[in-house]
C-alpha cells in the first residue's frame, strides 16, 4: 500500500514539475497584401497538448453617421489532434471615445495598480521569433526610395524601444522596394513563449494584492 501510495505522489509531483516547467507560446501574425489581410493568433501549452487559434479579418470601418465597424471572427481550440470550433460571429460595436477614455483610464490604474507584477511578467516573456517583411512601391522610383528608408527607420525605431524592455532572440527585418508598380505587402511574425510556473507565481501575487487592496478598504470603511 506504501508502494502504491509513493508512486501515486511522485507521478502527481513529476506531472506538476512538468506543468510549471512547461511554456505557452503564443504566435501573432498580421499579413496584408491586398487579398488576405487577416490578423491570426495560435497558442500552444502543455507541450503542444493544447492548442488554441483566432483568426480575423482586418477591421473595416463603416461611416454611416456613426463610427461603426463590423469583424467576423472564426475561433478554434484543440486538445490533442481533436480540433473543437469554439465560435464564429460578426460583431457591431459603436466606437465611442467617452467608452475609450474610460478604458484608457482603467488600465491606467490597473497598472499603477498592479505595476510591480505586471512588471515581473514582462520581465519573463521571451521573443522567440520576430519576423517583419514588407515589399512597398508607389509607382515612382524616388519617392519609393525615400518611403524604404523611412520604413527603415521606423520599423528600427520600434524593435530597439522594445528590445530594451524584452528579451528578443530572434529578428528579421525585410523592406523590399517594388519600383515598376504600386504595391503594399506586409507580413509581422512574432512568436513569444512564457513558462507556466512564472504565470502561476504572477496570479499568485495579483491575488495577493487584491487581498490587501479589499482589507485596506473594509479597514477604512469600519474606521468611518
């Protein structure tokens, strides 16, 4: 029975060591090139055993004396090789910007909030791929030269601010100049991973916060 009981204990501790060890790795892709522009988002965790993928559509802005603007959106999970279709919907929303100040305010303080865990995170996520091609022309030749080394620039510019808040391992930048026609392709490619363990301990420490933030205020309310 000790024997029995002993081999139940460390598969449970081998599975957790795995679990916490293990990463989710989470793939963006935006392509645009005239015909499929779509944004898509591919999670895997559990060493693959979970996986999970969003793909929509760029959002079309419909002016009819409202800001409208219309998505379909396709949603599947997978356990396994067994893929479960989790969702597919068109969604309306009104673009208001008192609802986008609100918003803005509101993550506003929950990062003043919540700024040291959510620093820790940050600090653990790995880029393992970033991958940004685009091929542009305007048709004319020296205004697309001077379009590719702003594009240059830019796209420097972005990589370097976020390099020096992440850890990046892997960049491949491409401007390709098309200078006979008028084109515009982009594709960005990025892969990041984060280990469980480090998502458990940041949970850990969100609660941990609320805890006292809720303490804090039934203190101050009985005080009064």
């Amino acid at each position: 029975m000790k024997i029995i009981v002993g081999i139940i204990i460390f598969i449970f501790i081998s599975l957790l060591v795995l679990i916490i060890r293990s990463k989710i790795k989470i793939n963006f892709l935006i392509m645009k090139d005239g015909e499929d522009d779509h944004i898509e988002i591919n999670a895997r965790a559990l060493y693959g055993l979970f996986k999970y993928e969003k793909k929509f559509p760029f959002i079309d802005i419909i002016n009819s004396g409202e800001d409208v603007f219309e998505a379909h959106i396709k949603t599947n999970a997978k356990v396994g090789n067994i893929d479960i279709p989790v969702g597919e919907k068109t969604d309306k929303a009104i673009i208001n910007m008192d609802e986008i100040h609100y918003y803005k305010d509101k993550i506003k303080e929950i990062y003043l909030t919540y700024n040291k865990t959510i620093n820790y995170i940050r600090r653990k996520i790995i880029f393992d791929k970033v991958y940004w091609n685009t091929i542009i022309g305007t048709g004319d030749a020296a205004e697309t030269a001077v379009i590719i080394g702003i594009l240059w620039g830019l796209k420097s510019g972005i990589l370097s601010f976020i390099n020096n808040k992440l850890k990046l391992d892997d960049i491949d930048l491409k401007v390709v100049p098309n200078y006979e026609t008028t084109q515009l392709k982009t594709r960005l490619n990025c892969i990041i991973s984060l280990k469980i363990g480090y998502i458990i301990i940041a949970c850990i420490k969100f609660i941990i916060i609320k805890i006292k933030l809720e303490v804090g205020e039934k203190i101050e309310h009985a005080s009064n």
